[in-house]
C-alpha cells in the first residue's frame, strides 16, 4: 500500500490554492462573457470548497510557518488550528487593496447586471404600448451603459413609434422632434457598433418608418441597406427592402434590378416575386407579371390570396381587351 508523507514541501498549501482559485476566475470569466452548464456550476462551488478543504488539511512538520500562512496572517497550534494573528502592515495594504479592486469589479457588474434589467423592462413596456415610460427606462439604462449599442438601438426603436402616434395625432412639431431624436440615437448605435448587422437593419426600418414624417430619411434608409449589403452580400431580404426603397424614391430600373437579384438569391421569396410581378403589370409586362404570379400558386404558396387577386386582375383586364 502506498503511503503519504506528512511532510509536504513548504508553499505546496499556496500553489494548490493558486490552482483552485485561476480555475474559479476562469469560471466565472466564462460565465460572464459565455454560457454555462451544469458540470462548470459544479466546479463553481467545488473549487471554493476544495480550496478551503485542501488548506486546513495540509500540515508541515516544520514549525516555521510557510509563505501562504505568513500571507494571510495564520499560523498552526498544536492541534492543527490556525488561528488570526496580528496582521503586519503590509498584509494590511495587500488586504485593503484586494477588497478594493473586489469591491470595484462587483459594482461595475452590478451596475452591468441592472442595466440590462432595465434594457428588458423597457422592452416589456414597449410591448405593452407604454412608450412613453419604456423611453424613460432605457434612458436610463444608457446612463449606466452609455457604450452599450443596442441600448441605443432599442431607443431609436421606440422614439419612432411615439413620433408615428404624433405624425396620426396631426401634431407635426413633436412627431418631427421624436424623429430627429430617433435618427440621432440609431446614429449613436451604429457609431458604437458600426458592423452589427442588426444595428444597420433597425436603421434602415426606423429610416423607413420615419419616411412618414418626413421623406428625406428614405435617402438614409437606402444608404443603410447598401451598408448592410456590404456587410452580408447574400441576404435576400437585404436586396428586397433596398428594391422597396428605390421604388419609393422612383427610381423603378434600380428596383426591378435589385429585385431580380432578390429572386436570385432566393428564388422561394414570394414577397420579392409579388413586387416584382405588381412593377412589372405597372409597366405594362403583363406576362412576366402572370409568371411571377403563377410561379408563386404552383412552387411557393397555393392558397396565398395576394397573388390570386393579382391574377384575376390581370386575367379580367386581358379579357377586357379580347
């Protein structure tokens, strides 16, 4: 049988501790920033446990206390307690400075941690069309997170749906000051976080909306939706919104042309088909809109009722004709 020495080398208690405690932040660092599971939770409070098991196990037979002792002001009795002692002064100042850096790591991620609570809140209200209290919310998530992008993003959000309730009320002053503050806060996010395709798609959709109330942030859609082509060059929808756009601003050739790349990319889309069918009957290619139309009853959507009613039209002007 093999047998364990009771003398262990001196400072073996301090690295086992070093050990436990690298692999505890490490877990909480990936919890932090990732995801966990159960395994890694289970570690969380082993550690902790295994590191104060391991160090009130570990005994030397010299009587001079070790360097991890020495450290933290302990020191053994005969019946293997180790007791507080006096603390030097520069265990005093190592003491004071860990709790303080300790202290600042916990309440910037409190702070992290309720930020984001209220971010959920303000998204709750604003579901539940409270708009006006779901604004105040996040501004106030902004103000402990001022570098959080999508904080900014979720007030652009709900700043142009508040200057859409004024623009319906007729009131044109506020519905344009809750515009003009919507705009700047997408800006903000997308400053931020100039590459977040999600950002540079809230643009484009709160430009869009805002169009309503004045139609010059049509432009400011059009350019978003080129920036995020960049960004992802094969998303379909991408294509769509930006044929849509150009269409609203007249420049149907662009329209037509990006919508057939839509069809490209995507050849099921049966919005894109649809809009493309409806500029094509406008332009008098009656057959290429009876295509599109077809092509989405037979291969994508038999019962859709848009591209019925728009063949019947089409069938009921050809037969006017005959």
């Amino acid at each position: 049988n093999l047998k364990i020495d009771n003398t262990i080398f001196k400072d073996n208690d301090l690295l086992i501790t070093i050990g436990l405690f690298s692999g505890f932040i490490s877990i909480l660092i990936t919890n932090f920033f990732g995801f966990s599971v159960v395994p890694v939770n289970l570690l969380l409070f082993l550690f902790p446990a295994m590191a104060w098991t391991t160090g009130s196990k570990l005994k030397t037979i010299n009587n001079k206390p070790s360097f991890a002792k020495t450290l933290v002001g302990r020191h053994e009795t005969e019946n293997g307690d180790w007791p507080i002692r006096n603390l030097t002064q520069e265990q005093k100042v190592f003491s004071f400075l860990l709790s303080l850096i300790t202290f600042c790591l916990l309440f910037f991620i409190v702070r992290y941690w309720y930020a984001d609570i209220l971010y959920n809140r303000a998204d709750g209200l604003a579901k539940s069309g409270n708009l006006i209290d779901s604004v105040k919310t996040i501004n106030s998530a902004i103000e402990i997170s001022p570098k959080e992008a999508v904080y900014h993003d979720e007030l652009a959000s709900q700043l142009a749906d508040i200057a859409l309730v004024y623009k319906n009320q007729n009131n044109e002053e506020s519905a344009k000051l809750f515009s003009q503050n919507a705009m700047k806060s997408v800006a903000k996010a997308e400053a931020l976080s100039p590459n977040n395709l999600n950002i540079i798609r809230n643009k484009a959709r709160v430009a869009i909306l805002l169009s309503e109330v004045n139609p010059a942030y049509i432009l400011d859609a059009k350019n978003a939706l080129l920036k995020g082509i960049e960004i992802a060059p094969t998303e379909a929808k991408l294509y769509h919104n930006l044929s849509l756009t150009y269409y609203r601003i007249g420049d149907v050739e662009k329209a037509i042309e990006t919508l057939k790349k839509t069809i490209d990319l995507k050849a099921n889309y049966k919005d894109a088909r649809y809009a493309y069918a409806i500029i094509m009957q406008e332009k008098g290619a009656v057959e290429e809109a009876r295509y599109q139309l077809e092509y989405i009853l037979k291969n994508i959507d038999p019962n859709d009722t848009r591209a019925k009613v728009a063949l019947e039209e089409i069938d009921g002007l050809q037969n006017s004709f005959d």
